[in-house]
C-alpha cells in the first residue's frame, strides 16, 4: 500500500462516509485503505457499512481531488506536516481528513488560536462584541477560528480580517460551498488571509448533522472558545460542550438577563463550565493557564529556537529574511539533505516559526514580527 | 443597674461613637451602662475614649427617647424579641443598637429577606431589572433589604413596595433624616410598610463613613445579596464584600459588557465570589441552601406550631383571624398571665408567626397567607 493509496482511502471515506463515525474511525488502525477495501467488499461489521458501500458503487477518489483543486483546496491528512494535532484530542471522533483552501498554513494558525461562536440570530451587542474580541486576540497573534454563520461567526471573522489577523472558517458543507451564499465573498476573504476549512467531500450541502459534528472542529481546534451570545438550544451550546469534554477552555461572554441570546451564555456560566470574560485581556489571560504548551510562541521565539536540535536551528538559519525559499535552497544553505530539512520543516511549522508559502516556505508572520 | 439604664446607655453609644468601633464593641461585656460610666471618668483605655468624653459633655439620652420618638422610631437592642439575630454574626462589628420606624417586626422581616443593592449611577436596564427581582422575591415572601440610595436601591424597594411586599432601608443618617431629599415620600412608604432602620443616633447626617459601615448592616440582616450594577469601585462592592465576609450568598447580575456599571458585578463573578444570577427562581434557590435554618417559616407554618411548646401553640390559637388583641385579651383567652404571653409572644415573633401592631399583637402576613 503506498503513501498515495492511503490518502486516495480517505479522500474516499470523506465521501462516502458521515464523520463522526468511531465505528469507522476505530477500524482505521488497519489502514485506511484497507477499510475502503473491506467496505467494498462488505465484510466490515459496523452499522454504516452498507449505505458506505452503496455510495462506493463508481466512485472514484481522483475526481474530488480534481474538484478540490478547482477551488484551490488542498487534502490535510493526520500525520502531514499541515495537520492540526489538537484534532487528535478528539481520538475515534477526529476527521478522517481535512480540506484546506487558504494561504495560511492551517497547523500554524490553529496552534495559537482562539474559537468565537454564537447565535444566527445575534443582537447589535453581540456582534459588536464579537468583532472587537476577535480583532483583538488576532493582534496579539491568535488565529480566531470559527463557522462563518450568520451573526456571531461571521462577526468574528470580520473582526479578525479587519485588524489583517488569521482566521479559519470551519464549514459543515463542501470547502468549495458558499454557504450561507451572501457569505460567499467573505469566505474568499477568509482564504486570503486564513484558512477554510471542512471534512466533507467537496460540494456536499449542510445538514443539522453536518453542522452539530463540525461544532467539535470548531472546538477542538483551538485552546479556548468563546460564546458570544447563545440561546438556550443552540448550535454554540454544542460546541461549548465538545469544548469542555476536550478540556478546553470554555469562555462566556454576558449580557443583559433580558436578552434571550445571552441567557445560554448565562446559564453555561452559572453551571460551572464557563469563565465569565468580558474582553481580549481576560480571553488571553484565561487560555494562556492551559494554552503555554499549544502555544509555544510565548515563551518568546529566541528561547524557542534554543530549545529545538540542532538541525532544525541550522534549516531556520538557512531561510531568507524577507522571501520563500524552497526545500533544495534549503538544503543547499543548511548542507543538509533534503529529506533533512523537510523533516526539519515539519517540526519548525509545528512550532509556528515557519509557514509554507507558495514559492517554498518562509519565516511565518508572528516570528517575522517578533524580529526573530 | 436597671435594664433601663443599660438601654439609655446603647442610646448614647449610638450618640457619641461611630458605628462599627470594634475596640469599644469588646468592653461592652461589661455593659453599656458601665462603658458609659468608664467613657465619662476617662478610664476607659480606647482610641475613640477622648472624642466619646467630649461629646458626653451636657449629653442626655432621653433627648434622643424623644426625637425618636416624634419621628415615630423605637429602640431595638441585642437581646430584644425585635433583634434580628443575624446581626449577631458581625461580632464585635455588631451596632449597639437600632433605630426602627415602621410597621414590620424587624426580626421578622430580616429572618426571611434578601438584600438588593447596586450603583447610584444604574442605567433604566439596571433598575428594571431590580425592581422586577425585588416584587418578585418579595412576592415570594423575602422582605426586600437596600439602603435607600439613588438608583437600584430605590427601584429594589419600590419593586417590593409594589407587590404590597415588606421592604427595608437600612440608612447612613438618623432614622429620622429623609435622605436623600427626594427619597422622602419613598422612606414614608417603607416605613408605613416595612422598616426603616439606621444605628445612627437621630439627626445625624451621612458622611462616607457612615455609607461604608451602614453596608455591613444590609449584608448582615439578610440571607443573601444581590449586587444588581456597580462600578469597579462602588458601595456595591463593600457590601459584596461585607457579605462574603459573613458567609452570606453573594449574587451578582450580569449585564453587557460595554456597561461600566456591570464591570464591577463581572468582576465579583470572575473572581468566584459571586453567583451569576438572571431571575427570581435563582436567587431564591441560591439562598435556599443556607436560608434554610434563617427561614423556619419554609418548611410550613403548621408543622412549625407543631414544634413549638404547649404554651406558645395556645397563645397563637388566642389570636383572632383578622384583628390584632393585646396581651391582657390573650391571657384571658389562653388562659395564661401576662408574663407567660409576652414570653411565648416573643418566640412566635422570632419565628415569624406573629407581629408587632398598633393595638398589640397579630398573626404576621406570611401566616395569615398560608392559611394558618
């Protein structure tokens, strides 16, 4: 089975599975594409076997990586260097792959980043309040992660372009969907600058499935979530929940007690699994207890680089102030081989010190910033 | 010396020293009566000894018997079937006694009461919010305890006063001083209706002082606070503290995060002192849990009579339904003397069962409702 069978696999179960399925994932420990080949030939006993199967009838992989590519999407899978390891937290429940269109590399922005969720219908306070949180935790740095829905979601978003921060929309459709439509120029926007991101196979439509199991993305993603405004049955009270079962930091935003947005908010408050926040210095304060070691970066980057071995310190030395360069520039500069400093690379993008660019790879913005 | 001795002497501590005086508070085991004694030959070895001489010079308490008196206010010492033995929690804080005008039995009204106080500066959210929690926990059968002030103070007492509910007001200044000015014709309601209580002698105007002890006294006399809007640094937040002080619930109303006037009640949130609360069902249920032994009348008025001695039953079955009687008619009734009834009138007191009335004694409000 090679390296390209497996991907193809999960390219595959993207399709023609529903995620969330630990039924499937708990199979996957054999391969990926050996349980693509067992579903074909129906002898895996989970319950989703038979409507997998039906769905693999003239299906063939190559076809989503072409329409992928179409939209810009490239396939993250566990394991590559892009691949956000908080989504291992969510072990049987975690994606089988991911979808990414954007420019930014999305293992460095998830590894400082903060989720802002809330109501559709959300007030004028709400999504004032929203903008101003994310634009400020994306000036200090933090990647603001959330859905792109009406309301709350795209407030942050919004909130974090504005200030030229990162930030990633996790969608419960297609990466090449533009869902809600009138969101279709900000989603552009969010791939610009960020990431969108999606396990579903491209085109797929939302569904109230689709968009309860991407909540836990959402979550899973980032050392802490903020609910802005939520009623008492909500989309956000999902994802506030995958946060705490994840040991996130779960945050709240009030509100006045006559508004029906805040009063599940409120009451997250009051049973105990929310912090009380009411602004970026208390939303920063409360992820950094447990985000020190998701977000290495501020331990400051010098100290940083000390700490790594010695080639990955030689392969930092080697890129370019100001511009890309690419893995036999790299290798030429380090005197390494270029398997070295690919592997060099990955630990480096872990860390957020670098990012890859078209063109290669390069310092990423934060490290650029800190003047390292 | 004679209990009336001992009383004139409380009326002229409450004259000539500050409240809240823990140093003259320890030498009252002696007796008042005999602190006064000590005040006035200059052998009583506390800082406040040479102010107290000075202002004894000429002194005469029952001046101070009459201008209560005149303004329709009776004495309330420690150890009176009126005390509200809450105070006794502050300790060698405790007032030397109060001041009380009004209707209501202060023990009664306290035994079973929350406390809403909040910022002079509240905004329309916040004083709606307070006068709808007070008519509700009023309406509930919670006297509603404030201190008069501008702003939630005020609302929380005309919230009660609109249910026809008991209501408070603990003042910084002599029972008898109508401040502020345009609070006069509500400190005229409160009394007619509830209390109005200060441990200022008559006369005395507020000074800053006055409001920060005075706070203690809010805390103390009830089961719980709920901090309704306050600034960063408030009066709010000295009575907040008061409370937690006392073991008191403490109970904060959360409102947007854009209201200076709720950064302070965010902040009793956030630091873990205070409950977030949005409605009267979660106040009342936060003082339920330590309300308990404070509110007897909870755990119903009949088996309540049934705990209570022969004696205390029989007085309470001489009270008519509807009007009140004097004790002389109750010991023709009861078929026990005068001694006897006031004896057992003070432990129904105490317990809420009967009031104080022009006219002698009746079967408080909250019984009368029951149907006992």
């Amino acid at each position: 089975v090679s390296v390209d069978d497996e991907r193809l696999a999960r390219i595959t179960l993207m399709r023609i599975a529903e995620p969330d399925d630990v039924e499937l994932s708990a199979a996957l420990s054999s391969g990926a594409a050996d349980v693509v080949a067992r579903l074909r030939a129906g002898s895996l006993p989970i319950k989703a076997a038979e409507a997998c199967r039906r769905r693999l009838d003239g299906y063939d992989p190559l076809r989503d990586l072409e329409l992928a590519d179409a939209s810009g999407a490239r396939l993250v899978c566990p394991g590559d260097p892009e691949w956000p390891t908080q989504l291992d937290d969510l072990g049987l429940r975690g994606p089988f792959g991911l979808w990414v269109r954007g420019e930014t590399d999305l293992r460095r922005a998830a590894v400082r980043s903060i989720s802002v969720v809330g109501a559709r219908a959300a007030t004028g306070y709400g999504q004032t309040v929203a903008t101003e949180l994310a634009a400020g935790v994306a000036e200090r740095g933090f990647a603001v992660v959330s859905g792109a829905a009406y309301g709350i979601d795209s407030a942050a978003h919004r909130g974090a372009l504005a200030v030229a921060g990162v930030t990633v929309a996790v969608l419960a459709c297609g990466v090449d969907v533009p869902y809600p439509r009138a969101h279709a120029a900000l989603l552009c926007r969010i791939a610009a600058d960020g990431c969108v991101v999606s396990e579903l196979a491209p085109g797929v439509t939302p569904s109230r499935h689709r968009f309860l199991v991407r909540n836990r993305l959402i979550a899973a993603l980032s050392a802490g979530t903020v609910v802005v405004e939520a009623g008492l049955r909500s989309g956000a009270g999902r994802t506030a929940e995958d946060a705490l079962g994840l040991c996130r930091v779960l945050m709240g935003i009030p509100g006045p007690v006559t508004s029906v947005v805040s009063s599940g908010v409120h009451r997250m408050i009051r049973e105990g699994g929310a912090i009380l926040v009411t602004n970026v210095a208390e939303v920063i304060e409360a992820v950094g207890d447990i985000g020190a070691d998701l977000a290495p970066v501020q331990r400051g980057p010098a100290a940083l680089l000390d700490s790594l071995p010695g080639e990955c310190r030689r392969v930092f030395d080697a890129l370019p102030a100001r511009r890309p360069a690419d893995v036999l520039e790299l290798a030429r500069e380090s005197g390494f081989g270029a398997e070295q400093v690919i592997a060099a690379l990955g630990q480096l993008s872990a860390l957020g010190l670098v990012e890859r660019v078209d063109g290669g790879w390069r310092i990423s913005r934060g490290m650029r910033r800190a003047g390292a």
